[in-house]
C-alpha cells in the first residue's frame, strides 16, 4: 500500500469515527430527553393514582351511607305495614 492510500484510508476512518461520535451524541441526548419525559409522566400518574383512591373511597362512603338509608327506610316501611295488618 502507498502513503497515498494509507493516508486515504486513515481520513475515512476518521471522518466515518467523526460521523458516529455526533450520532452517539444525539442518542445520548435523546436518552436524557426520554429519561426526563418518563420521570414527569411517573410524577403525574402518582397524582392520579392519588385523585382516583380519594375519589373511590367517597364512592364508597357513599355507599355505605345510601345502604344505612335504604335500610332504615325498608326497615320503616315493613314496620309500618306490620302495625296497620
């Protein structure tokens, strides 16, 4: 092989070694970025999962409270109709 070619060869590597550092940057800058966007979507699932578990547990109050009532109410009603018969 001449010097020529040595010389050729040696300029391709470095501009093929120059092409991969700048996608390496990029990708590295792409992780960060997408580290970043799954951080902040974990941080508002948390007050989601919050605002849902608050939510259920006054369902459920609520429940309880309207099946208290239901039963006073049946148990009122089926009084009455045992006084009057």
């Amino acid at each position: 092989m001449g010097k020529l070619r040595v010389d050729e060869w040696r300029d391709g590597v470095n501009t093929r070694l120059e092409k991969i550092a700048v996608i390496s940057t990029k990708q590295s800058g792409e992780i960060s970025h997408i580290k970043e966007t799954t951080d902040e979507i974990k941080i508002l699932i948390k007050e989601q999962n919050g605002r849902v578990r608050s939510l259920e547990q006054h369902a459920s109050a609520m429940k309880v409270v309207v099946s208290g009532i239901t039963i006073i109410f049946t148990g009122l009603i089926g009084w009455l109709f045992n006084t009057k018969g």
